[in-house]
C-alpha cells in the first residue's frame, strides 16, 4: 500500500466553475481593492499600469501556467511535487529549497494579510451602523488612523477572521475552499460593477481615465518596475506556489492554458476596475492618490459618507470575501504540504499554523510598521524570486514531455518555453538586483 508520501491527492476540485472561483479567488483580492490603487496612486497612476500590465503578460502569466501544470503533473502538495519531479528524473534534490521559500513566502504573506483582513472586517460594522455618515476626507483619515490603533478591537477582528479561514481550509478543498469561493466570487463581482456605477455616475471619471491612461514616462524609475512586478506577482497569486498547490486539484479533463488566461484576465480586469470605483471619489473628494495604504481606508468612507449605510456596509463586506478567498489558499499552501508530506491530518495542520499565525499576527497589530517590511520582503522580493526559479525549473530542469503532457503541443507552449527560459529568469533578475540597488541607495551613492 502506497504511504501518505507517496499518493497522490484525493481530494479534487468538483467543477470547472468551482476550480474557477477558487483560483480567481485567490487572486482576486485586497491586493487588487487595497494594494493595487495605492501602489498606482503613489507611482503616478498610468506609467505603473502600463508596467504592471507588462509584468502580467511577460511574466506572471507562464509563471501561473507553470505552476498549475507541475502541480497537476506532481499531484501532491508544491514542496512534495517538486521533490517527485527531481528524484524522478535525477534532478538536484535542492530544487525542493523552491518549495520551502514558497511555503515561507506564502505563510508571510497570510500573517499580514489577516491583520489587514481584520482592518477591511472592523470597518463592516462601522458601515452598517452609518458610521461613516457626513464624513470628509479630515474626518475619513482620523477614523481609520484610530481603527488601526483600537488594538484589541483589531485582534477581535483578526481571530475571527483567522478562525473561518482554518475551519474552511481543514473542511477540504472540494467541501470547503471551492464551496466559499463559489458562493462569495459571484457575490464580490456583482458588488464590485453596482460600485463602479456608482463612483463613475458621481465622481471625477474624467480626471481617473486620464491618471490610469494616460502614460507620462517621467515618472518612471526603477522603483517603478520592482513596485509593479512585485504586485504582478502578488496579485496574480504566482511565486509562491500556491497555485502550484491548486494544480494539484486539477482534474485531467481541465484546459490549463486556457484557464490560466481566464484568470490572469479576470485578476488584471478587477484591479483596473476598482482602479475605477475608487480614484473617481479621490478625485471629486479632492484627496490626493498618493497617500499610500490608508487610499482604500480613508477614501471609500468618504464615499459612503453620503449614501444609506447599508451601501458601505456591504461593499466593505464583499471586500472581506474577497480576501477571504485569497487569505485561505495561502493557508491551504502549508495545510497541504503538512498533510502528504508529514502525514498530519487536514484538522491537525490548519490548527496548528493558525496558532502560529496568531502570533504573528498580534506582532503586526502591535507594530503596524512591520506590515511595510513584511509585504515589501515577501510581495516585492521573495515572489519575483520563486518566479525566477519557477521559470528556471520549469524551462530547464523539468522534461520538456512533461509540461507538453500538461499544456498541450503547439506554438503556444513554445512561447511560453522562450518565456519561462530566457524573459522571466533574466528580466526579472535585472529588476530585482536593480530595484534593491535603488531602493537601498536612492541616491546612487
Ligand atoms: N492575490 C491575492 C490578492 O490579490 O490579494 C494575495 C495573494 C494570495 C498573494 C495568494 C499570493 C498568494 F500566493
């Protein structure tokens, strides 16, 4: 009888639509309502975008192709895949060292997700009960500076909001990931156009179709390419593995190429299109977009300032889904790996690096600055880099009868080939070197 290393999973995903939601899930969330409007506001807006937009198509999407075809074709979680994949064909054994920092990667990433997480589920009461009611942007801006200092009611948030995400992932992929993602995906889109309606119906769509579109290449540095491929990542959910992870779910009869660009499409549409249900309030409101993670805070409140508080309420509800979606496949990453590869039940394993998460978590809410460095460390540096290796491994390393297996025979595999090969692991490395180079001495010194 094979042992609980060596079979594969049993549990699938139910559905093409269910595998859609779930992997649209994971990518759609704060880091496209919260992290992508304020990165675009504080780097100028248009010339980011059309970075960003260039980081998706060039990088994070073979990226996300790669992931989910070695993740079928390993069957197991990322780390156990790649270590099958090198034994199987004699292949160094410290390629699995990409799976730990994926795992690393994804573990950080969910500890501060949570605390942000327990930000966007403080606000849904506050909301509700009208809260936000005759708010300015001075008024706006002191509200959410005393949330994030209301720490205990922050840790509240946060353990709840931690609590659901274990009880999900230990449910299963089939029984609890893909029915929440199924059931909350529908509801966020719906939410998200009623929104968009409404900021480009009241607010300054003009002045927000000219700051996303219109490109004005001065403002481009070299901050300016680590900051979008770093959220191309990040947004995509690739270079951690956690999509490495959700390959393994995928059943035989699933089209990786093609879904793959249904969800790199969906990820990068949101993102554009909160870009639009927010900056037109910036605008109008007259607050400026550069003011850096508290734009989704401080300015969507304003917005609801004037409106019956059941709109605010649920929009920010809708916003937890979404990240709630997103925060429970960073969590199925380590789940998962525990499970086959340490033998620790589903239950066991969703318990246990929840309570560590909890610690980690109460770091963040006690020192809020630690965010900055955790998102930067793990967004803008450790994705790209598992990028790097995920592109090294998959166009070199692994046999090029697997990923055809996996992604189909034709002109679109070698495409992705040139990409996996020679785009993602140079050009990424350049940003990166360059982007530290910058970021460390600003002043070429
Ligand atoms: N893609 C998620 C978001 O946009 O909020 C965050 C995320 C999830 C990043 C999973 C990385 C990841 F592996």
């Amino acid at each position: 009888m094979a042992g609980p290393v060596t079979v594969g999973k049993s549990d699938h995903w139910g559905s093409r639509f269910g595998f859609i939601m779930a992997a649209v899930g994971s990518s759609v969330g704060l880091g496209n309502l919260w992290r992508f409007p304020y990165i675009a506001g504080e780097m100028g807006g248009s010339a980011f975008i059309l970075i960003y937009l260039g980081c998706i198509l060039l990088f994070g999407f073979p990226v996300l192709m790669a992931e989910y075809a070695l993740g079928r074709h390993g069957q197991r979680s990322s780390i156990a895949s790649i270590r099958k994949i090198v034994t199987e064909n004699k292949k160094p054994i410290a390629w699995v060292g990409m799976g730990w920092l994926g795992a690393i990667a994804s573990l950080l990433l969910f500890s501060f997700y949570i605390v942000i997480s327990a930000w966007v589920f403080d606000f849904v009461p506050q909301a509700f009960l009208g809260g936000f009611s005759g708010f300015d942007a001075a008024a706006s801006g002191e509200n959410f500076g005393e949330t994030t200092s209301n720490k205990l009611e922050i840790f509240f948030y946060m353990c709840a909001f931690l609590a659901l995400n274990v009880f999900i992932v230990a449910r299963g992929v089939h029984g609890g990931i893909e029915k929440a993602a199924e059931i909350l995906m529908p509801l966020f889109f719906v939410m998200l156009i009623g929104m968009v309606i409404f900021a480009v119906i009241t607010g300054d769509a003009a002045r927000t179709v000219e700051f996303l579109f219109t490109p004005d290449f001065s403002k481009i540095t070299f901050d300016t390419f680590m900051a979008a491929l770093g959220q191309a990542f990040f947004s995509l959910s690739v270079g951690s593995c956690v999509m490495f992870t959700y390959g393994a779910y995928l059943t035989r009869d699933t089209n990786i190429p093609k879904n793959a660009g249904l969800v790199a499409s969906a990820d990068t549409l949101v993102a554009l299109v909160a870009g639009f249900a927010i900056f037109p309030i910036v605008f109008s409101a007259g607050l400026n977009p550069e003011q850096g993670p508290g734009l989704f805070f401080v300015t969507m409140p304003v917005a609801f300032g004037g409106l019956p508080s059941f709109v605010g309420g649920i929009f920010f509800t809708l916003a937890l889904f979404a990240a709630f979606t997103s925060s429970i496949s960073l969590l199925e990453t380590g789940v998962s790996w525990l499970e086959d590869q340490k033998s620790i039940g589903r239950v066991k394993g969703a318990i246990g690096l929840g309570v560590i998460m909890f610690f980690m978590g109460i770091g963040y809410i006690w020192m809020p600055e630690m965010i900055d460095h955790a998102s930067f460390l793990s967004g803008d540096v450790m994705l790209p880099l598992g990028g790097v290796l995920i592109g090294i491994f998959a166009g070199w390393v692994v046999p090029k009868s697997i990923l055809e297996n996996e992604l189909g025979k034709g002109i679109h595999l070698e495409i992705a080939l040139v990409l996996l090969r020679f785009v993602v692991p140079i050009f990424i490395s350049i940003i990166l070197i360059l982007g530290m180079i910058g970021k460390f001495f600003p002043d070429g010194g």
